[in-house]
C-alpha cells in the first residue's frame, strides 16, 4: 500500500513537471512576439498565423492520440510526446525564414494533443471523490508555466535572443521525456471507480460502440459546445497579452511581466480553490462541479471592465484583471473531472480527446481573428470584442450543461454495474 500511495505521488509530480515546463515552451511565443515580429518583419495578422499553427495541429491529432491512449500505455506514450515536444521546438530555434517558422511552430502542436492521455492516466490513479484538486494541480501548472517562460523571455532573450530560448526549452522536453520514463507507470484503467471493484483491465478495452454513445450524453456535447467559447478570451490573453500591454498601455517590458505575474496569479489562486469547491460540493449533489463553474460569468465581466480602464490607472487595471482570471479558474478543473465522471473509464481518453479538440478548434482560431481585427482598428478592441462576445454566448451551453449532468454522472454508473454486475 505505501509503495502504491508513492507511485501515485511520483506519477502526479512528474505529469506536473511535464504540464509546467510543455506549457513554459508551449506560451513562452506570446512574450516572444515582439522580437519574432521584429526578426521576420511581419505584422500582427502573419503573427496571428504563428500563434494559430500549432493550435490546429494540436487540433487535428487529438482524435488520434485519443484512441491511442485509450488503447496502449499511457506513460509510454507520454514519453513519446515530450521527446516530440523538445524535437519540435529546437526546430524552431533553427528556422532560417518564416515559412519555415510557421512549420515548425505548427509541429509544436502535435505533442500538444497528448494531454487528454495525463489526465486519463490520473483518473484511473486517484479516487472520483479528489479528481477536482487532483485536475487543479495539473491546471495550476499551466498559469505557473506561463510565468516561468515570460520570466524566461524577459530575461533571457535581450541577452541570448529569442533562438537560444528556444533550444533551452526544447532542452527541458527531452529531460522530461527521460522523467517519465523512469518514473511514470500505467495503471489498469477504471481502478479507482466504485463500480469496478474487482473487475480486470482486459474486460475494459476500447470499443467504438461505447465510444460513439459518448455523443448520446447532453452533458457533454454541451460541455463541447462551451468548451469552444471558453477557449477564445484565454487563448486572445494568453498570445496577446504582452503586445496589447506593450502597443495599447505603453508598458515596458518590465512592467508588462509584473502585470502577466498578477494576472496569472489570479488564475492559479482560483484554480486549485474551484477544484476543491467542486470536490466538496460533489459530495453533495451530482451537479456539485458545474454548480461552481457558475463563477466564469462575473470573472469574464470583470475582465471586460479591466480593458475599458485608461491607460494610466495601473493598479485598477491589475487588479480587475487578476480578480476576473481568479473566477474564470474555478471553471477548468471542474470542467475535466465532470467530463471524467460522465465517460465509460475504456474511452476516457477519447471523451477528453473530444473536448481538447473542440477547444483546440476555439483556441485556434483566437489569436488569428485578434491578429486581423487588430491590423484593422486596434489590439485593444480586439480584445473586448472577442473576450466579451464569446462569454455571452458561454451561458446558454453552460445551463444546458447544467441541467442534464446528475442525470448523466447516474447513467453512467448505472451502465457500469449493469455491465460488470457490481
């Protein structure tokens, strides 16, 4: 049992180290932008090209690395997509002209799609009952990363240039790869649910029947739906930021990393906070988790009202910013762990894989129409459009979703004891 309860903890730190340093490398082009702009001499709709390649990649594996997941070893298969992650970004490093860059940053995007196969992996690895803090940690490592690789391009790049980032951080996905390698094991899948006690991993294979009832719960494709929208301000943020900080407030570069630092604070504070409410609240009622993703609505109404602060209220402008993205946080891990709940443990990772590609699809295309409305009125207007339009339309697939979940989460487990006798 102490031997369990250890491969457990190792599994889990190393998927963080993986989740923190990939999204370093995976972000670290939006504190770049200035400086690739600069080099290829391109303008903001070309840079949205950049941003959005490796979005679409990632888009169109997901399907793939799904099934992949669902059918052979998740850890192998991890180790897999960091050694792709380091290889990829050194070929960015090298790109002799834009086009190449392009390319090459679109290649980035084929190890992003390995995600759903982490959180699978940590599902069939910890109890229903803490999948919300347990999907927090994993969240959390996403604003932390961000951090990491601004902080890597601020101090870095004016010293060694934008290229020599990227072979350091290319360098830390093959040391990744070399982590999981050696420390991440596969567990049989459905081990942690109630209803499978006892029941072996060879009778929990994939099959295509059980994947395609997935889209027979409204949960879900309401999930889907929102998980389109929900994407869009992160991604216009994420990309944008430091350009929008730098061209519409007059920031330097120093002041800009003080106020991504904020902002992202923010978010890391509200993410493992809405895991844990959602834990609680699950106990509770089946309908616990999306009950508290309810806190994206004012979170994205005060992200709004940050960017109509004038340039010179400083302080106004952070801390709106960084209450908005602590509320938009409590969403994401509730968001994975009900899509968890809801999904047979032999297709989980395709449920997830659904999810990420219908996300990827939004997050795609955001930083691309930021670029063209930019290059024709303003970053800043950009910004507000597609931030608010988009959680406008959030509401009524989140309702939705809302309404059907604890009819949903009873189904599955009723499926799973009518098919396993338990």
């Amino acid at each position: 049992m102490r031997n369990r309860r250890s491969s457990k903890w190792t599994t889990l730190a190393v998927l963080l180290c993986f989740t923190l340093l990939h999204q370093a490398d995976r972000l670290i082009v939006g504190p770049l932008t200035s400086s690739i702009m600069d080099s290829f001499h391109i303008n903001e709709a070309q840079m949205g090209t950049v941003l959005s390649g490796a979005l679409v990649t990632g888009g169109l594996l997901f399907p793939l690395w799904g099934y992949l997941f669902d059918r052979f070893s998740r850890a192998r298969l991890l180790t897999v997509a960091a050694a792709v992650w380091g290889g990829t970004t050194w070929l960015s490093a090298i790109a002799p002209t834009f086009g190449w860059f392009v390319a090459s940053r679109a290649a980035t995007g084929i190890d992003d799609a390995s995600v759903p196969g982490a959180y699978s992996l940590l599902a069939d690895t910890f109890e229903p009952r803490v999948r919300g803090k347990v999907y927090a940690a994993l969240k959390v490592s996403i604003p932390v990363g961000y951090v990491v690789g601004a902080a890597l391009a601020t101090f870095l790049a004016p010293r060694i240039g934008w290229r020599w980032v990227f072979v350091v951080t290319g360098a830390a996905g093959m040391l990744v790869a070399m982590l999981v390698a050696l420390f991440v094991r596969d567990v049989p899948r459905g081990a942690t649910e109630p209803e499978l006690a006892g029941v072996s991993e060879a009778s929990l294979t994939f099959h295509w029947s059980v994947a395609q009832r997935l889209l027979k719960r409204r949960t879900l494709v309401a999930l889907y739906a929102q998980g389109f929208l929900a994407v869009i301000p992160i991604n216009v943020v994420t990309f944008w930021m430091y350009r929008y900080l730098e061209t519409e407030r007059g920031y330097s570069g120093q002041a800009s990393l003080s106020v991504a630092i904020v902002t992202v604070t923010g978010l890391a504070m509200g993410l493992p906070l809405g895991g844990a409410l959602g834990d609680r609240l699950f106990h509770a009622m089946p309908r616990g988790r999306l009950l508290v993703v309810a806190a994206t609505i004012p979170g994205s109404l005060l992200l709004c009202t940050a960017l109509l602060v004038p340039a010179t209220g400083h302080v106004a402008f952070a801390l709106l910013a960084m209450t908005g993205a602590f509320l938009t946080g409590f969403a994401a891990p509730n968001i994975v762990a009900t899509i968890s709940d809801i999904s047979p443990p032999e297709v989980r990772s395709t449920a997830l894989a659904m999810q990420s590609l219908v996300e990827t699809t939004g997050a795609a295309l955001a930083p691309l129409l930021t670029g063209v409305v930019a290059s024709r009125i303003s970053l800043g207007t950009a910004f507000l459009v597609l931030i608010a339009g988009a959680s406008v339309l959030w509401i009524p697939c989140y309702l939705l979703a809302l309404r059907s979940v604890s009819g949903d989460i009873e189904q599955t487990r009723a499926d799973l004891r009518a098919r396993f006798g338990n």
